[in-house]
C-alpha cells in the first residue's frame, strides 16, 4: 500500500485542531450562517481523488467552509427547536469514546462502559420513580429512537398482530413529530391514530381522551397506548399524569411518556411538582443531548418492566454464541434495535463524575430563571403579548398591531423572526400555537445571559418597527 497514516503528523494535527477549538469564543459566531449556492453544489459534486489530497488542504476545506456554515446549537443566542449546550466534557467524552472505538453491544465487547450504562440507567430510573429491579432501559440515538423502541414494546405487550389493523392510540396535536414516525414504523394505522383536543395550557383534555377511548371500544376497535408529554417542544407543557395513570389502569392500557426534552427538568425543585405521577407511566424518552448537556447524540429509553425489551427485541446469533452473556445479564443489545453501538453512556457519566448533579441542577434551574425573565420583559413593551407563559425553559410571545389584520401580524413575527436569523445574532424561530404565528424561545444555555435575551426582544421589535406593510 503507497499510502500510509504514520506519515501524517496527526499528534500536531489533531493537539492545533483541539486548541483552534476551545481558544475560541462561540458567542463571537452567528448562531446560524447558511451556505452560499456555490458551495452547496461545490461539495455535492465533488469527486473522492484517486491518490488522496494533501491533509492540510482537507483541514482548510472543513475549518473554513463545511464547518463555518453551521446552526450551532451550543451558542448562547441559540433560541430555537431545542439547543443543545453541550459541555465541554461531553466532548471530551466523545473524543475518548471515539478514539477507542467502542463497541458497546455487550459485556464481552466492553464490560466497563456497559456497567457504566446500566449504573446511569438506573439513576434515571430512580428519578422518574420506577422500582429498579424490574426497570430498566437502554442508551440510544436520541428521543426518536427512544420513542421507536418504547412504542415497539408497547406494541408488543398490548396488540395481538392479529388485532393491529384495529390498535388505537391516543395524543394530541402538541406531540412530538417523531412519534408519529415511530407509530408508522410499529404498524399503526395512521387512521387509528387519535389526536386528543388540549387545554387552555396545551396539556392532554383528559375529559376528551376518556370519550374517544369510550367511543373506540363502541365501535369494535382496540385501545392499546397513550402518548404523554413531559414538556412539549412547542410550549414546555407537562401533562397531567396522575389522572392519565387512572385512566391507563382503568382501560388497561400503556401510558408512554415523551420527555425528550422535559424530563430533565424533575431534577429541579423549581419544576419537580409538575411531573406528579410520573412513576404510573411504562415507558419514558430521555434525552441527555438537551438539558443534560451532552453532545449529540445521547438519549435513553426507560421502561417500568425491562423484560418487555427483551421480548421485543432481544434474538440470538450464533455468531455471537461465544460472547454471550450470562442468564442473569442482559446485554444492551438486546433490549434496543442497535448490534452496533457506541459507548454513548461514557460522556454522561464523565459529565455527571466531574461537575455532579447540584450543578447540573443549577444549569437546569437558570434556564428555567432565563425563560422567566424573556416573559417579564416582553410583558413590558407595548403591542407584545404572552402567548404561551414561561413553563420549564421555554416562552412564546407575539407583536400584534390592532391596525392590521392577523396575516398582516402573523406576516411581520415570520418576518422579525428571519430577519434576526439572517443577521447571524440570535436564532428565534416561529412556531404556530391556536392559528397564530408566534416567536418562540428556549433558554437552556448556561452561557445565555439576560443582556442575551433583552438584546434579541428588542432587535425583534427594531425590525419590525422599521417594516413598512407596503413592502410586503
């Protein structure tokens, strides 16, 4: 072979590329840039070379264009979807992770990472309140494979495959996109799928989920699943689980909680009451890559009975015959879809060893503090309104101008919005709550600081006092 990597000065290469990296200030950066055309088409089109390129040239191509043209979801003005403030242990988890290549599928393969895993699950189970002998759960990419493989076990443990074309499942309009995903993947029928009206506060009506459950097995179907939020992307909205348990015990049936983004919120005190009954759920979602500030990607699924992960999706191999673990140890890969796996559990944990819950807890609580503090000042400038109140880290508000029509308003928040985007100073992307357009924050950064967020509110109404509606 002509080629050889010892060759490379890597030591030099990768020691410049990790102190490029945390000498700089990413509050210096726009919180999103876009690619020009020319540079979408250039690296579309662009050949793998017979003989390699020279390293360097590679590096100059990723620093200065690939990477320049980024959302960062670690930058402090970054307002939208759900960011993600990674620390910079996390990072430092993922380069040990990587550099090790981790095979993380069973104890044979990596006997430490996984007692690691299981010590990190069972945390976690302790918080939402599970018993942890017969819990249990599994890292994972992120919430939407944690949906999957929760939804699959639900779909298992309720739905005779006979009875599929009939299973029903109950959630609202504010459930997360993904679930609709993995509900397709599962089987479910779209047309089965029942999307249950919400309160004043964007929380499940369980008065209105009881009559279509009612009505369901009237007319010969079979309800199998409720989808509970625990902090809705749109809102931050936490349903009411105490009253979903009732009703989940009373028509037997298995009560998922997407908590993706939420559920590290029951680490505060500020926000602990609101997930109330939490423990009569099955099965949770979790993602560590939003508010438990890990790097993409780092996510868990937790279920109240393990055993149902392994009916679903645990199989043998005989290839695997050799390293297979004891009876009374369950290897990951065989409570989750994923053979190969890294060693997702390992950032975390380094996190959690290093800096400890009380600070994590902190973290969680400023941005709750910061959602806070975004509502108190836009009540106090004039034709803003609350649309959605602060609830966990996330607000929603709207400009309305009693001159104009609701398109007109609903026009000019699209437009502050991309504007604000555009310039590179703040992302703070709209959503859409009862037909109105609103602009939405999520402030889960620690770096955020209240000048962060005066400064976005008031370039928010800068471009839309200098818009002129003729323009439009």
């Amino acid at each position: 072979m002509e080629f050889n990597e010892n060759n490379i000065d890597l030591e030099t290469i990768i020691r410049d590329e990790v102190n490029k990296y945390l000498s700089r200030d990413i509050g210096d950066l726009p919180a999103t840039q876009q690619a020009p055309l020319e540079l979408r088409e250039k690296y579309e089109k662009m050949e793998v070379p017979n003989k390699g390129r020279d390293i360097y040239e590679v590096l100059k191509d990723l620093n200065n264009e690939v990477l320049n043209y980024l959302y960062r979801p670690n930058h402090p003005r970054s307002f939208s979807f759900i960011p993600g403030p990674a620390s910079r242990l996390s990072w430092l988890g993922d380069i040990l992770t990587t550099a090790n290549n981790i095979h993380a599928s069973n104890f044979a393969n990596a006997t430490l990472p996984i007692n690691i895993e299981r010590n990190l699950i069972n945390y976690l189970v302790g918080k939402i309140g599970y018993e942890i002998k017969p819990a249990g759960g599994v890292f994972v990419s992120g919430g939407s494979m944690a949906n999957l493989t929760a939804i699959v076990a639900a779909r298992d443990a309720q739905v005779e495959m006979e009875d599929i074309k009939k299973a029903t499942v109950y959630l609202t309009s504010q459930t997360h996109h993904s679930v609709g995903k993995a509900l397709h993947v599962a089987g479910f029928l779209k047309n089965n799928i029942r999307r249950i009206e919400y309160n004043d506060d964007f929380t499940m009506n369980t008065d209105s989920l009881k009559a279509a459950i009612d009505k369901d097995i009237e007319e010969g179907y079979k309800p199998a699943m409720v989808i509970a939020t625990a902090g809705t992307t749109n809102t931050g909205s936490v349903d009411d689980f105490t009253t979903l348990g009732d009703i989940c015990d009373h028509y037997n049936l298995w009560l998922h909680v997407d908590g993706a983004y939420g559920l590290s919120h029951i680490l505060s005190d500020k926000a602990q009451h609101l997930f109330k009954g939490i423990e009569r759920s099955d099965s949770a979602s979790w993602d560590a890559h939003k508010l438990l500030f890990q790097t993409y990607s780092c996510a868990m699924v937790i279920v109240k009975e393990k055993n149902h992960l392994l009916q679903s999706f645990g199989e043998d191999a005989e290839y695997l015959d050799d390293i297979a673990s004891d009876d009374d140890v369950i290897d990951p890969e065989m409570l989750g879809i994923e053979l190969t796996r890294p060693a997702r559990a390992l950032k975390l944990w380094i996190t959690l060893q290093v800096i400890g819950e009380d600070e994590i807890i902190e973290r969680i609580k400023y941005g709750e503090g910061l959602a806070e503090y975004a509502e108190e000042y836009v009540s106090s400038l004039d034709n803003w309104r609350i649309i959605s109140h602060a609830n966990l880290s996330i607000v929603n508000f709207r400009y309305e101008n009693s001159d104009l029509t609701e398109a007109q308003n609903n026009q000019l928040n699209s437009m502050a919005a991309q504007k604000i985007a555009d310039s590179g100073y703040a992302i703070a992307y709209t959503t859409v709550l009862n037909n109105q357009r609103v602009i939405r924050l999520c402030t889960t950064n620690p770096l955020t600081t209240h000048d962060d967020i005066r400064e976005t509110i008031n370039r928010l109404d800068q471009y839309i006092g200098d818009y002129d509606m003729k323009d439009a």
